[in-house]
C-alpha cells in the first residue's frame, strides 16, 4: 500500500525533528525543527486523506500549513527580541525558568 | 451532401511545433531558474541564458505560426480551425481531477509571437541599457519569467493555468517596477502597480469560481471537459444554457480583472507611474505586452462577454463605456506630460481603450490586429525614449529640460521614432492605419456611432500629442542635458550621439516591423490581402469535433450562407445539439471614404500640432505662452488635467483617508462611549457584589483552603525543583518522552 511509505517518512522527519529540538542549541534551528514536526504530521494527514478518499485530512493540513506560519512569526520575533537583549540566541543562556 | 464534422477535424494538419507549443513557456521558466542560481558566476551575468531561452522560444512560436497557417490551409474555407489540445492531469482531489495543458488556435499563435519576439529584441537591448547595474542578473531573470509567465497565460487551456501566468506577470512586474528600489519613488510607484492591478485580479478569482460553478456541470456532460477549461466556458456561453444574470455578473467580474491589467479607466492610474521602473521594462511590460494581458483575456474568453454584455445587441455596453472613455481621458493626460515616457504611458492606455472598444463593438479581428501591431510601434517608441536617456540626455526623461534638436546627433532614433510615431497615429501605409482605422471603422460598420466617433476624436489627440511629444525631442534647439558639449564636461559626461549597436538593432528591427506588420492584414487592398483575418479568426461554424459523453451522433455543420448570418450567435442556424467556440461576427467593407476622413483627421492633428508647439516652444509666441495661466476657462482645464483628473487624490485622500479617518474616529468613539459605558456600569455593579463576597466568602472559606493547599503545594514544588532547570531542550526532551511513553500505553492499550 502506497500509504506506508508516507507514514514511513513522515515518521522519519518527525524523528529528525524532535532530534533537532532536543539536542540543538540554535533557536533557529530549533524552531526549523519544530517545523519539520509540523510538516511530518500534515505529509499523515495527507496520506490518511488519500486513503479515505475524502477532504477532510487535506484541509486540516491546509490549517496546519496556515497556523505553522503564524508560529513562525511569532517564533522568529521573539528570537529576534531575545538577539537584540543578549546578542545570543543560544537557548542554554535562556535559564531564567530555573527553579 | 454534408460532411461530416469529425471528418473534417481529423483532415486538419498538425505538426512538432504546434503539438509543444508549450514548451514555449516551459524554456523561459527553465532559463529563470537557472539564472536565479548560476546567473552570477556565468561570464555575460546570465543574460547569454535570458536571450537564448528568448529567442528558443521564438524559434518555436515562428514553426508554431507557420504550422498554424498550414493547418487553417488545411481546412475548408468553412471550416472551423479547432485548437490544438493537449492536457496533462495537474492534480487530483477528491474526485476532483485539475488538468493542466496547451490550447493554440490563432490567437494563441499571433500572441505568442509577439511576446517571444519583443522579450527577445528586449533582452537584447537591455544587454546594453543596464551594462553595470547593480542588480543586473536579478532584472535578467524577473524578464524572463515575466516572459514564462505571459507565454503560459497565452497557451493556457484553463483558466487557472492562466490565472497563475496572470499572477506571475503581476509579481514581475512589481518587481521591474521597483528595480531601483532605493529611490523611494520607484518602490511606491511599484506598489501602486501592484495593489491597483490587485483590486482587479480579485475580479478574475471571482469571476472563474462563477464560471466553474455555473458551467461544469454542462461542460462535462456535453464535452467531457472541467468547468475550467476555456473552451468548454465557450461554448457553455454560447448554448444558450446559461442564466443571463450568472452570465452577466461573471463577464462583469472578469472585465474588472482586464480594467485592472490593461489600465483602463478608473484603474489607469498605476500605469504611468510604473514607468518609474527601467524603460525596457516600460517597453516590455507596460506597452506591449503585460498590458494587453487583460484586451486578450476578454478576447479568449469572448463568448462570455458576447453573451453576458449582450454585444451587439445593444447600442452601447460596459466594455465600449470603459473603452471610449479610457480613449479620450487618457489621450488629454498624454498633452500636459513633460517626462516622454508618460507621454508614452498615456498613449498606451489611450491604444488600449481602442482594443477595448474594438472587442465591445464585435470588432474582435480589429482588436486583436491592434494588439499585434501595437506591440511592435509602442515597443519601438518606449526603447527610443530608453536610447535618448540613455545616450543623449543623461538618464532624464523630461522633454522640455533635456532634449530637443536631437535629430542630428541620433539619426537612427530619429528614423525608427517617426516610423513609430506615424505608425502610432495611423498615416497610411504604417501599421497603426490598418489596424486603429479597422477598429474605428467595425465599431460604426456595428452600429455604435457615438464611439466612431469617439474613436476618431481619439485618432486627431493621438496625432497631435504624438507630434507635440516629437517637436519638443527632437526639433528645436538642444536644452539641458542635451546641450552639454563635449569639452565643457570632465571625464564621465558626453555630448549626445548614437547610442550602440545593441540598442540601435532592436530599434530598427522593431521599426521595420511598425511599417510592415500592417499589411499582414491590409483590407483596402482586398480579400487576398486580408491574411490575418483568414488565419486568426476562429470561423465559428458550428462543430461536433469534441466528442459528446453521451455518445451522441456526430453533427453535421449546417450549410453556411451568407444570408443566414445573424441568426444565431454561432452564424448559422443554431444546431441541435452541436457546440460551437466563437461567435460569429462581420467584418465591415473597407471604404475609401471613411478611411479617407480618418486620415484627414489623423494629418490636422498633426499640422495643428505641429505649428502650436512651434510657436510655443521655439518662437515663444506671446499669445499661446502661459495662456492656461490667463485664460480662466482654460485654467480649470489645465488643473484639471495636470492633477490627472483628481483621480489619485480620490483614491488616497477621499477612499484611504476615510477609511483611515472618520471611520477609525467613528470606531473609536463608539469604543470609548457606548462599550466602556456599559463596562463601567457593569463594573459599579460587580464591585458591590464582590465586596460582600470578599468579606463573607473570601476570608473565611476559601483562604482557609487555599493556605493549607499552598502549604502542600510549596513542599511538593520543592520535591520537584531539580526539574526545573531552564533549559529549554529539556523540556523538550521530558515532553517527547512522556508523548513516546503515552503512545506506547495507547498501543499496547489498543492491542
């Protein structure tokens, strides 16, 4: 079924992503990684979609596609606020949550 | 004994050039990608890859025309030429299936040559005009997908291939327009192109959703094909099966779109400032080609307006409106400009209302001929103006300052702009006359008067400015930039000369073509000079040659008569149950006389022109000099027309300033008053409440519950503080592993 290989890759992106946010330090690259996440779950949607024969998968991802941008946005402003504080954007400096 | 019409469609010729007619689009857009990435590190800066793929596609929309001919030799006299189709499956949805694909009848082909043949002498030209720029291989590759973008529109067998060309033109063209960007001018001038062609593309959205929804069920029963395909909504329109409103308000949504693109009155006003961009995008974009994106939108999809506007059926209707007034509106502007180029700009959008009155007024061949002959005389008037600022008056466009008297020094120019600007006016045998006069000529030979009219009023401004733009260039004496001699100036500046090779060859090439391309289609030498007409025009006789889905007998074409014209949009008889593509329009017998009246026009505007700027310009007569300053009458006139008709104004100060004015203030107030009002009272009512609450609820209950629960709390925060260290790929971590934790329980729960 051609519907295994979509779920395969999109399982190997989802791992490439979460490999990114977990082990890079780059917020950047860890929101790029986040992305990558984003996408491995439209690609199953999609591929669920054109198994069923319906839309609906499809659309969803449509949304996913739109709010990813927005996430983005946001994202890349705060990186941005954080560089012009710190001059880094290096997320190990970011530890004021410590307990 | 007929024939049968499936017969007669497999007897027509094809051939290699016509079947790929779309790589004709395909190798620009190839080119575009390999500029954008390899351009810079390429010895001629990418320009060698714009000008070869140009000019490949030139050499196959030549073999496309010239299959094209033989395939309509091909055929009978009577016969309807059927396109040449060719679809692939674009994408598949739901059931849904989306093709992509060529149709090229004669509009296609003649389109077609013209755009590959102006981007190629453009791309040439430019190799020049921008030696040095500093973003020379960025402007080499927007032309050449604005070319790619242009071809697939005009090949498009869909409406939404041709909505993306359509879409790809207006990125390019912001993107020429703003070239210089660090001018603040030219990035505003881009934007107002973009935003104002925007309002009409919605249009264009608009309008193919009402034409997919309305048509598809019938086009697909009939014809097997989507309701996006142009032939299908062709034919879907001249059924006869379409509601007249659905049909009326979808032509009306469509011809925004072309009021838009092709700069036709209200929405003109982006074209003359785009000419801030550099002049052979100016020539490219905004004369000869992107322009007349919206006359050959409405020429495709003509049965959509001739149903929908009721062309021909009444005495005058939204297109020939719009048309005849961009015509005379625009042609004033062109009087009071000083910068050549807005002469230009002006003149362009006056030549497209003529198109636009010529399809309005059935004249469908008329207009399409204009778009031809157009292209090459607008083409070679803007590169002119490009070769004057380029090597005579110091990058300045402005006539009155910097130019004049420049007829001795750029002999060429001078040749090739009074071959243009004759052409333009329409003086016998130049190819504006063949073309301009046909339009004028149908619009009265159908039955609108009022715009034969118009369109010759047009035809005497058109002269005249034209001569007046002429008289200031190069008559007179040299002023400005242009004086400068030689030896006055240190290393850098130049007196005026002949600018090289590489700008001098598109011109005459361009010329040539501006006194030649007219008897393409010279009607007042007769039948057998009318070779555009015969090849161009798609015939309509009514044809089965789509198979029917429901396999339905093939149709036999009814006798043509000429005496049966007019009985039906399709010419003859209706026909059963047969389709037909085009409707079938006459042409207007050519008369001396009327071309003679024309042409008397056409010279005094020039004579009265010529000896005004005469004694304005040069003698500086007492009479004619700040005249508009004395005179009250012409005073208002002059405002009028220098302000451009207050038509910016209304757009930025009335329109965006109420919106960003009264109604922001009006929203504000509102805000202020009635919603904090009501808030306010809400709170008065809420705050006596919650003073009870806090001394009989608050205090006693629930603080007692929530010390001994922050107690508990703090203990158990204290517990888990090491968690906590801040890092944020931790948190990642802890949240994938407790995601893989909990899908695992999900699994084994499930299993």
């Amino acid at each position: 079924m051609l519907v295994n290989q979509f779920l395969f890759l999109a399982a190997v992106i989802f791992c490439i992503g979460v490999y990114g946010v977990v082990a890079r330090r780059n917020a950047v690259l860890v929101l790029m990684s986040i992305e990558l996440i984003l996408n491995s779950v439209n690609l199953n949607l999609i591929a669920f979609s054109l198994r069923n024969g319906s839309v609906d998968g499809q659309t969803f991802a449509l949304y996913v596609i739109a709010i990813a941008a927005a996430e983005v946005g946001v994202g890349l402003g705060l990186v941005l606020l954080v560089y012009r504080n710190r001059r880094s954007i290096s997320l190990d400096d970011l530890s004021e949550m410590k307990g | 004994m007929p024939i049968a019409a499936a017969e007669v469609a497999q007897s027509l010729s094809t051939g290699w050039f016509l079947d790929h007619a779309w790589l004709v689009p395909l190798i620009p857009a190839i080119a575009f990608a390999l500029i954008i990435l390899f351009g810079k590190r390429l010895p001629m800066k990418g320009s060698e890859v714009g000008i070869i793929s140009m000019a490949a596609s030139l050499v196959i929309s030549i073999g496309a025309a010239y299959q094209w001919i033989q395939r309509v030799h091909s055929g009978g006299k009577d016969t309807f030429i059927e396109p040449v189709v060719h679809t692939w499956s674009w994408w598949q949805s739901a059931g849904h299936s989306f093709t992509i694909g060529q149709s090229v009848d004669g509009l296609s082909v003649i389109v077609l040559l013209v755009v590959a043949f102006i981007s190629t002498l453009v791309q040439i030209y430019s190799v020049e005009y921008l030696r040095g720029d500093r973003r020379y291989t960025h402007f080499f590759a927007a032309l050449t997908l604005f070319s790619a973008g242009m071809l697939a529109m005009v090949v498009a067998e869909d409406m939404l291939f041709l909505l993306l060309g359509w879409e790809i033109m207006g990125l390019c063209s912001f993107i020429l327009i703003g070239h210089w960007w660090e001018e603040d001018t030219n990035s505003r001038a881009a934007l107002k192109a973009f935003l104002t062609v925007r309002i009409g593309d919605v249009g264009l959205l608009v309008g193919i959703a009402i034409l997919y929804f309305s048509a598809n069920e019938w086009t697909t029963k009939n014809l097997g094909v989507s309701g996006f395909s142009i032939r299908g909504i062709s034919a879907w329109a001249l059924s006869g099966e379409p509601n007249s409103t659905v049909i009326f308000l979808a032509a009306i949504a469509l011809f925004v779109a072309a009021i838009g693109k092709s700069g036709q009155f209200p929405l003109h006003t982006w074209l003359p400032d785009a000419m801030a961009g550099p002049t052979p995008v100016s020539s490219l974009l905004h004369s000869s080609t992107m322009v007349v994106a919206g006359v050959f939108l409405v020429a495709r999809l003509y049965p959509v307006f001739f149903t929908g506007f009721d062309i021909l059926g009444t005495g005058s209707n939204f297109i020939t409106v719009i048309g005849g007034i961009t015509i005379v509106i625009a042609a004033a502007l062109a009087f009071v400009q000083n910068d050549i180029k807005r002469v230009l700009a002006y003149s362009t959008v006056s030549q497209l209302g003529y198109m636009m009155l010529g399809l309005g007024a059935g004249a469908w061949m008329p207009a399409v001929f204009h778009i031809f002959t157009h292209a090459f005389f607008k083409a070679c008037l803007f590169l002119c103006a490009g070769s004057i600022s380029h090597s005579a008056s110091h990058h300045s466009f402005d006539m009155k300052r910097d130019m004049g008297g420049l007829r001795k020094y750029m002999p060429i120019t001078f040749a090739t702009w009074i071959i243009s600007t004759l052409a333009l006016s329409g003086v016998f045998p130049f190819s504006g006359f063949f073309s301009k006069d046909e339009i004028i000529d149908n619009v009265g030979h159908n039955g609108y008067n009022t715009f034969m009219v118009i369109g010759l009023i047009g035809a005497f401004m058109t002269a005249a400015y034209m001569t007046r733009a002429t008289y200031l260039t190069f008559f007179g004496s040299p002023r400005g930039n242009s004086a400068v001699a030689h030896s006055e100036h240190d290393a850098g500046a130049h007196s005026p000369h002949e600018s090289n090779w590489l700008i001098t060859v598109p011109l005459i090439l361009l010329a040539v073509l501006a006194l030649g391309s007219g008897f393409l289609n010279a009607t007042p030498f007769g039948e057998k000079w009318e070779r555009l007409n015969e090849w161009v025009d798609p015939r309509p006789v009514e044809s089965a040659s789509l198979e029917s889905v429901e396999g339905a007998a093939p149709i036999v074409p009814a006798a043509s008569t000429e005496e049966a014209h007019g009985e039906s949009v399709c010419g003859t008889a209706t026909p059963e149950n047969g389709v037909c593509f085009a409707p079938q329009l006459q042409h207007a017998p050519f008369k001396w006389s009327k071309a003679g009246l024309s042409l008397a026009i056409v010279l005094a505007g020039i004579l009265l022109s010529w000896s005004a700027s005469a004694a304005l310009y040069t003698r500086k007569d007492r009479r004619l000099v700040g005249l508009t300053q004395r005179n009250p009458v012409l005073r208002v006139g002059y405002n009028v027309l220098a302000n451009k008709y207050y038509l910016d104004a209304l757009y930025e100060n009335v329109i965006v300033r109420s919106i960003a004015g009264p109604i922001a203030k009006g929203a504000y107030w509102f805000n202020q008053k009635v919603l904090d009002g009501v808030l306010h009272s809400f709170v008065f009512a809420s705050r006596g409440v919650a003073n009870w609450v806090y001394r009989n609820i608050d205090q006693k209950v629930v603080d007692g519950a929530v010390n001994s629960t922050g107690n508990v709390t703090r203990s158990a925060g204290g517990a888990l503080q090491p968690v906590q260290s801040g890092k944020v790929s931790q948190y990642g971590a802890l949240l994938f592993s407790a995601a893989a934790v909990a899908a695992l329980v999900l699994v084994i729960v499930n299993t």
